[in-house]
C-alpha cells in the first residue's frame, strides 16, 4: 500500500463527504464515521462514547476575561463588587486549567458530541503497557488573534520576566488573581488604596485583550477547513492500528481514540477520562497525541497547557532516544507550546504520561496554516505526515521494551 496516497485520499474523502466539522455538529460526527469504516475494513470493532460540552472555546474566554475586565471598570465604584468578578474570573480558569472542575462554562450551552475508540486488548488479562493514541475529528474557527503576525510575537525569545507574555492565558489569570487581591486591599484601605488604580487598569490589559480577540473570533464564526489541523491526525490513527497491530506484544494494550469537541477545551478527551479514571492505571498507560501533523518540522510538546504541564523526564529521554535512532528524526526535538495544546492536557492534569507531537512552522512557532482558511488538503505535505506516522509507531515500539514505574 502506498500510504502517502492512502492518507491523501482518506483526507480528500472526508473534506468532501463533511467540509463543515464544527464541535458537536454532524459533520464532526460524519468525519469520525469515515474513520470507523476504514477501522471495521481492518476487522476492528469500534465503540462509541457520547458525552455533552460547550461548542465554543471562544465563548468561554469571552466569558471569562470580559467578567474579568468588567471587575476593573466597576471596581472604582465598588471593591467589594471588582473583588467578586475578579475573584470568580480567577477561580473558575484556575480550575479548568486544571481540569479539577468547571464552573463559569456551565452557563454556555452544553451540546452532544461523542468519541470513537476502537481498542486493541492485551492477550494476556492485565496489560503490562497501554499506549492510548489520540487525534480529534473537529474544526476550529479562525480570528485576527491567529494572524501569522500575531502568533511570531508570541514565538519570539525574551529575557527574564518579559517571557511571561509568551504565555497570554496564564499572564491574564495570574493578573486577575493579582486584582483580586488590589479588590481586597482597597476594600481594607478605603481612600488610602486609592492610588492602587493605575496599577489595576495595567493588570487589566491582558483580560482585555483576550477578551476582545476571543470576542472578534466569536462574531466572525468562520470555521476552518482543518485538513491539517487535525484531519491529518484523524485519519493516521488506522494507519498506526494497521501497523502495531502486525506485532503487538500479548501483554500490551493498543488504544486508538477519535475524539470530539477538542477545539472548545478538549471536550472528549476530558470525558475519556472521566469514563477510563477507574480503569486505565495511571502507572502503565502512555497518551500519544496526534494533532497537525501534516506539515512543517516534526516536534514533541515538552509543555502544554495553560498552566505549564511539562514531560515526565523518563519520556523526554524516550523521545530523544526514538528521534537519535533513525536518520529520518534528525532535528526532531521538544518544543513550549505558549498556551493550549493537544487532548494530552486532560490526561496530564489527571496523572497520565503521554506527550502531543506536532508539525511545526518554525517562523510562527505554530502548526503550519493554524486556524486559517488555508487549512486546507492542498497545503498539507502527505511526505511529512507520514514521518509523523513513522514516529509514533518507533516511539510506541520503544514503549513496549519497558516504562519507568510512574506511582
């Protein structure tokens, strides 16, 4: 079988069956289901997953960083008032950050969405080692704040504290956190923590502005084509099942997950674990994401998330080992990502190993065309997903040799 073809045509097929996937919407659906025909064609039964979350990532930015800029205004007026919007801001991003719960994004609308798992189980009872892939069917929407001229200021190198401002969802929750506490100081000083004002309106300024690019990207609502970002993902995991299956060890258990709503928040990957927590021991199970793996330079995520999740040391060494092996990895090394990440981030946050591995454009420090309109099947380098799809098959064939106790 020519691959490159295959994942070429498997990319053409769903782009014209679903050209529209937005999170939770049937095109979402349609794209999980091509990739469901193509397991069943390898004799492999896939299961499905229902779960409900917001459809919206922007929404529940918005939400957030606009209630937060909204303590500042009314702060002036009321402390007390400031203190409470600062403080629910601040608490509530913490927790989804760190997905211990979620509390603002219960207002937004919960939707239906569901993801696919086709599993390959150990022969024996209890798998020594379960290696779980990930890659999600939805699309996102685009907006100014992923112009290449704004994502090659967030990829530029600072000195000392200014790297902070590589990271805008962490800057804008560490200053509301900061507000909070200038609410609480003037509530306890009255007229002499006036002059604490100025130093509120300069806090302010990253809720501002991740308010409104999060707000210009919600009333624009311009979906994406999202061939590369995560098509190319989507439709290597059979591709990867094919191939580990050939050799899968008797004690080992292959896991292979499409997933919904990962743009909103990383919907189902959330719910994943929620639903396996009772049943995937943290101590034996390594998370393997694939998402926009169809251009640019071939990387690992040394960190993810909104708060910094960094790599377990054990499974950098085992990436740079899989990337010395084979002159075809040469140069493939970590990379910190500045905010976000793949569907690892529920799992890290949950005490599951696992890295995301991306395909990065080194000038944007982005996935290449991410979130644009030229997101498209014809901008992708089938070359490049397929060096992708070969990695992950040589990272999980060093997994099988052994992992480090993780409890």
């Amino acid at each position: 079988m020519n691959e490159a073809a295959h994942l070429q045509q498997q990319i053409f097929r769903i782009e014209s069956l679903c050209p529209q996937r937005a999170p939770s919407s049937e095109g979402e659906r349609r794209a999980q289901e091509v990739v469901a025909a193509e397991f069943a064609a390898l004799g492999l039964p896939t299961t499905w997953q229902p779960f409900t979350f917001n459809d919206s990532l922007h929404a529940n930015l918005a939400l957030h960083f606009g209630l937060g800029t909204l303590g500042t205004l009314v702060g002036g007026v009321s402390p007390a008032a400031g203190l409470l919007l600062h403080g629910a801001c601040a608490t509530s991003y913490q927790l989804e950050a760190t997905r211990r719960h979620f509390l603002l994004r219960r207002l937004l609308p919960p939707r239906r969405s569901q993801n696919l798992l086709v599993t390959l189980p150990a022969k024996e009872s209890e798998p020594r080692l379960r290696i779980v892939f990930l890659a999600h069917a939805d699309a996102a929407i685009t907006g100014l704040i992923f112009d290449p001229r704004v994502t090659r200021l967030l990829h530029r190198d600072l000195p000392g504290p200014l790297a902070r401002l590589r990271r805008p969802l962490e800057l804008a929750l560490r200053t509301q956190q900061a507000l909070a506490v200038c609410d609480l100081l003037r509530l306890l000083g009255g007229p002499l923590a006036w002059p604490l004002r100025p130093l509120e309106w300069a806090l302010t300024l990253p809720s501002l502005l991740v308010f409104l690019g999060s707000l210009q990207a919600l009333l624009a609502d311009e979906l994406v084509p999202g061939a590369n970002d995560d098509l190319s993902g989507l439709v290597a995991l059979p591709v990867l099942a094919r191939r580990l299956a050939a050799d899968q060890p008797p004690d080992v258990e292959l896991v292979f997950v499409a997933t919904g709503c990962e743009e909103p928040g990383f919907g189902g990957a959330d719910a994943l674990v929620r639903e396996t927590s009772g049943r995937w021991d943290r101590t034996n199970t390594v998370v393997i994401a694939l998402d926009s793996i169809g251009g640019g330079d071939l990387r690992w995520l040394d960190v993810e998330g909104d708060l910094p999740l960094p790599l377990p040391a054990w499974l950098r060494l085992t990436l740079q080992a899989t990337a010395a092996a084979d002159e075809r990895f040469a140069g493939t090394q970590g990379f910190a990502v500045p905010c976000g990440g793949t569907d690892m981030v529920p799992f890290r946050c949950a005490g599951y190993a696992g890295v995301g591995l991306i395909g990065l454009d080194p000038t944007l420090g982005t996935p290449t065309h991410y979130h644009l309109p030229t997101d498209t099947s014809d901008n992708l380098d089938y070359e490049k997903l397929l060096l992708a799809v070969d990695f992950a098959g040589h990272l999980a064939r060093r997994l099988y040799r052994g992992i480090p106790a993780l409890a």
